[in-house]
C-alpha cells in the first residue's frame, strides 16, 4: 500500500528536511495562500520495512542563484502576489572542474607561437 503526505518547506536559505522512504515521489507542490506556504505533497510506500532516508528540499525565489547539483522539482506560485517560489531537491554536489594539484604544474600550450621574419626572396 502507499499514500501521499503533505510537509511544508520553510522558505529561506536552510533547506528542509523530510525523512522519506525509499521510491518516493513528489506529485505536487502549492503555495497554499491561507497558510501563506510552500507544501510538497510526496507519494511514498506504508510498507514498514521499506528503508528510510533523509532528503533536503529548497525554496528559492526567482532569480536566487541554486548549485548545478540541485535538482529542480517544481515551481509554487503565489496566486494573489508577484511571488514565485521554485522548489529544488538538495542532492550531492558535484565539482565543476577537477582542481590542480600542486605539482601538476601548467600543462604545455597545444600550438606554439613561431616568428615569421618578412624577407625578399
């Protein structure tokens, strides 16, 4: 058997936490206006013996910079306001470029300048 519960994310930079059971799923996310809130709504299994885990979730406005890692879910909208909200799932960042080591020093250039002299012939 399975059910779909209801958490309300806080808005802000800390993320939220939910302990949620393996296979989940997010079928919807609201800004309910007289709660004047974000809430997820995540369908997940009652099966007991299924593990749990522990998942973060952000709100963030419109045009607040997310690490690429983050991955977007949905997005709440504020029916009687300008406000957007956008609902990401915190996931394990991943490095951008692989930093040098100090050692590895600068690679060699993959064309090397030469001098052309201008001559008569």
């Amino acid at each position: 058997m399975k059910t779909i519960h209801k958490f309300r994310l806080e808005m802000g930079k800390e993320p939220t936490a939910l302990r949620l059971r393996d296979g989940y799923r997010v079928v919807r996310c609201e800004y309910l206006v007289s709660q004047k809130g974000v809430y997820l709504w995540v369908e997940q299994h009652l099966n007991v013996a299924i593990p749990v885990t522990d998942r973060q979730f952000v709100v963030v406005h419109s045009g607040d910079p997310v690490p690429v890692s983050y991955q977007y879910l949905d997005t709440a909208l504020d029916v009687f306001g300008p406000e957007a909200y956008h609902v990401f799932e915190v996931k394990d960042p991943q490095p951008a470029f692989a930093p040098m080591e100090a050692h590895q020093g600068l690679r060699p250039p993959l064309f090397r300048t030469t001098t052309h002299h201008a001559g008569s012939a």
